[in-house]
C-alpha cells in the first residue's frame, strides 16, 4: 500500500478530528462570550443600583 493510497484514509482522520475540536473550540467560545455577557449585564445591573441610590 502506497502512501498515496492511503492518503485519503489519513486525510479523512484528520478531518474528522479538526471538526470535533472545532465544535469543542466553538461552544468553549460560545460559553465564554455568554458568561462575560453575562457578567457584563449584572454589572451594569448592580452600578445601575448603585448609582440610583
């Protein structure tokens, strides 16, 4: 078996692993994004507060 036969083989490994941490890279991004969000609206929530009284 030579390496050019086989390289389709590898090359469909490959993608399938960049595909699985690119989803596992894109929801980590989602997460982080949401959670600063997140953060940033109770912030602004709670200085709201504050700045009211």
């Amino acid at each position: 078996m030579k390496f050019g036969q086989s390289a389709p083989y590898y090359k469909g490994i490959i993608n399938n692993i960049n595909h699985k941490y690119l989803f596992w890279y894109l929801d980590f991004v989602l997460n982080e994004i949401r959670f600063c969000f997140f953060q940033a609206v109770i912030f602004k929530t709670f200085a709201h507060i504050l700045y009211k009284i």
